[in-house]
C-alpha cells in the first residue's frame, strides 16, 4: 500500500513512535510491524532521461571512441583511417540530425503549451 507512496527519485525517511507504557501494547506493536513492512521496501531508480537525450549521449560517446581510435591508428593503413572517418562523419550527421529533431519537438511542445494556454484564458473569458 504505501510502496508507491514512498518510491520515486526521492529518499524516504520515517520516524515510527512508540509508547513505553503497557497500555499501548498493542499500538506499539502494530506500529513496530509497520515500520518493518516499511523497511522492507526497495525501490529501483531510473534515471530521467529523454530518448533524444540519451540518443545524443551515445553518439557523441561514439564520436569521442573514433577519434582516440584514429589518434591511435596515425600509422594504420589510410584505407582504414578513411573508414573511420567516414563512420565518424555518419554518427556526426546522425547526431546532427537527432538534435535538430529534438529542438524542433521542444518547439512544436511549447507552441502546443501555449495554445493550451491561450484556450484556456479564452474559455475562462467567456
């Protein structure tokens, strides 16, 4: 019951009181199994990433891992360092084309907010 209460990106604390007294007995041990039920709750985090996001954070792990390649491949054989220059213009292209498409997602989201927005100041108006 109260594992999506405390789950999320978040750090839970509880504090779980209890009385000394025999007449809160049966309180303080009902309160004591709780806070054990609680205790027993794991959560898995996720990172909040956008696909676009992560898309560019690949590619530019890529880019990054051809480079040190051609930087230790200097007395390779030219066939092979054309290659990969050409695999590093692709994955440059592709991230270029990744990001443009995403800075054009954020644009079409924020005109769509806005005119969630306006209809709504214009229902409110009538």
């Amino acid at each position: 019951l109260v594992k999506e209460s405390l789950g999320g990106n978040s750090k839970t604390i509880m504090v779980a009181t209890i009385s000394p007294k025999d007449v809160d007995n049966i309180e303080t041990v009902s309160t004591l199994r709780y806070a054990s039920k609680c205790k027993k709750i794991v959560n898995n985090v996720v990172m909040n990433e956008d696909k676009n996001a992560k898309m560019m954070r690949v590619l530019q792990e890529e880019i990054a891992s051809l480079r040190q390649l051609l930087a230790q491949k200097d007395s390779a054989v030219d066939e092979d360092k054309e290659a990969l220059l050409k695999q590093l213009g692709l994955a440059q292209q592709e991230m270029t084309t990744r990001q443009s498409l995403w800075e054009s997602e954020k644009e079409e989201v924020a005109a769509e907010r806005e005119r969630e927005a306006t209809e709504r100041l214009m229902k409110e108006m009538e």
